[in-house]
C-alpha cells in the first residue's frame, strides 16, 4: 500500500490543524489509506479528538485524495464520525479503491465508489465472532437493503450485540433509544437475525419477528 512520508504527514497535521478551529497537533491524526484514486499520491484519513469536533456519534473523521488536480490542495471524498478504518481492498468493477471501517458489534461497512462520490454498499458481518454458520469465508457480506431500510422496528424491540437470544443488549440500545427510530439495513443471510443501526452507526441485532 502506498504511504505517506514523514514530511508529507507532518505538513498534513498542520494542514488539518487550521482547517479544525480550535484543534492542536496532538488532537489530529493522518493514517494511510493507500492510493484510492490510482493516480500514484498516498490518499489520507485524517481525525480529530478536540470536543469541539466530537459529538454523540463520535469524533470527526474525513477520508481526502491527495492532491488529485495537481494544484496542491486535498479534495474532501468521505466524511465519517466515530469509525475505525480497517483496511482498502482492491475490488474489480468500482474504479476507485473499497474502503473498509469497523463498527462496534463485529460488523464492517464497505464504502465503494460510485460514479463520483463514496457511498455505503455493504456491510460484513465476522462469523467467527457471532457463531454464525458462514459457507467458505469467516465474512458473511450483507447489502444495503433499501427495501428493508423503509420498515420500523416493533415497539419493545431487543436489540442485542450479537445474533443470538442470549447476548447482551447492543450499545446505546441499552441508553433506551426508540425503537421506532430505529431502521434494518438488511437481513443476515440464512437466519432470521436483522442488523440495525441503533444511533448514529452504532449497530445491533434483532430478531425478523421484531421486524414490521
């Protein structure tokens, strides 16, 4: 994976310092993210740890091409809050580099390139990790589901940190957020377990009967 070098993260610290009122270098960070736009010049992730720039979805965290126009400035592609970058993956068809973050109940978000900006495409759940049965792969992939995205949950719905009756209530679903603002993202192949995103990307299980 192509990297930045020492002097190109420190100009970029700096960079990100007066772009985040507020904000000092020790409060940023760059992390690599390999060369998402093929074009040979390390792309970034930069994040910020001031309050200021943190919320109840986490802190502020944006993924830029470096340079991309050869004009010396960083076109902003990928604004998150609150994720951890995993990896960046070659996938065939999508142009620019798959970028992958981890959620906080052993699930991924894969953002894909789509014609001019990066969006959501799909989300891995680690099998190993739920004790769900997976075909050949310890990742069991789950798209974004617009037709489920639409359904509420019932009222009373458990939300649980794993697809399974017995495991602990998910984060921030134990704070006693509504149900009904609660939306699934789509179904996990081969059970009756929906995953949910409980507030703000934090996500959860439930149950297809808690679904409707």
């Amino acid at each position: 994976m192509l990297v930045l070098s020492s002097e190109e993260r420190e100009a970029l610290i700096a960079w990100a310092v007066e772009r985040h009122e507020g904000a000092d270098a020790s409060e940023v960070g760059i992390q690599d993210v390999g060369d998402l736009d093929r074009n040979g010049k390390a792309d970034f992730l930069a994040s910020v740890s001031d309050p200021m720039w943190c919320g109840s979805g986490g802190c502020a965290q944006t993924v830029y091409l470096n340079d991309p126009y050869g004009d010396g400035k960083h076109e902003e592609i990928l604004p998150l809050l609150g994720t951890v970058y995993v990896e960046t993956r070659d996938e065939p068809g999508f142009g620019y580099l798959t970028l992958v973050f981890d959620d906080n109940v052993g699930a991924h978000s894969l953002y894909r390139w789509s014609s001019s900006a990066y969006q959501l495409g799909a989300y891995e759940i680690d099998c190993s990790v739920h004790e769900i049965e997976c075909e050949g792969d310890s990742l069991l992939a789950l798209a974004v589901d617009t037709a489920t995205t639409s359904v509420p949950l019932a009222v009373g719905s458990t939300v649980h940190s794993a697809p399974s009756e017995s495991a602990a209530v998910a984060p921030m679903a134990e704070s006693g957020f509504d149900p009904l603002a609660m939306s699934p993202l789509g179904q996990i192949q081969d059970t009756d377990w929906y995953l949910v995103e409980v507030w703000k990307g934090n996500l959860g299980f439930v149950r297809a009967p808690s679904v409707g």
